[in-house]
C-alpha cells in the first residue's frame, strides 16, 4: 500500500503537467514548433567599404557570392586571376578583390569597380569608383 501510495504522489495527472510530445508544438517535444510561420530569410545588401586604385572590399551578407571587375581610365580591365574568379563573402560577410598597381597602360584619371553578390535568390549590384595617379 505504501508503495501505491508513493508512485501516485510522484505521478502527475494528464491534466496539469506539461505535454513534451512531439505532435504538441507548444509542449516542447523533440518535434516541436518554436516559431510560428516560416522564416523570411533578409534581403540581400551590398556595400563598398573601400574602392581604392589596386583594391575594392565589400560587405554582403555571409556565405553571399560575389564577383567584382574593375574598368582603369584607359577604358582597359584588370585581368588579374583575383578578378576572374567568385568570392564566398566570409561569416561576416566581407570580401576583399585586390591587384597589383601600377597597371600598364591604366592611364591617369577615374575608374571604376562594378560588384554583384547573389545570396538566397536575390542578386544586387553596384558600382564605386577610384582615382588613378
């Protein structure tokens, strides 16, 4: 009888203990719900952090992929190996492009970088420019 009486003191009725079963997303099962509705992932953003004659850096959103090319005032690109491939912006989203300066056949004046990075579907582009001594 004693020990009846014990396994009934330790039980809790259906009624005022708290589900964990996994069909209960409020009760805190292995399969719960912990949010209602489905997660909007962010927009996609781009910003030039530094755009400099020799390098441009970047920040987008982390695991973004992005691509940079640069026009030099002669009108000619920079077809330095850095340029040609895609960058997987880092956990912070960070990125860096960089080559080696002076360039032949560059010239003096402005120009410019132009930067697309693709992350969760959405693909944004911008451009800065530079000055070249």
């Amino acid at each position: 009888m004693l020990f009846t009486a014990f396994v009934a003191a330790c039980s809790t009725s259906d009624a005022t203990r708290p589900s964990a079963e996994p069909s209960d997303p409020l009760g805190g099962g292995h399969g719960a719900a912990i949010a209602s509705g489905t997660p909007k992932s962010s927009p996609a953003s781009l910003t030039v952090d530094i755009a400099r004659y020799g390098s441009v850096a970047i920040e987008t959103r982390p695991g973004a992929r992005c691509r940079a090319s640069v026009r030099l005032p002669s009108g000619n690109t920079v077809l330095a190996a850095d340029f040609l491939s895609e960058h997987i912006a880092d956990e912070r989203g960070s990125s860096t492009w960089s080559y080696a300066t002076p360039v032949a056949g560059g010239g003096k004046g402005r120009g410019d970088y132009h930067l697309s990075c693709t992350a969760a579907g959405q693909t944004v582009e911008t451009d800065a420019t530079f000055d070249v001594p």
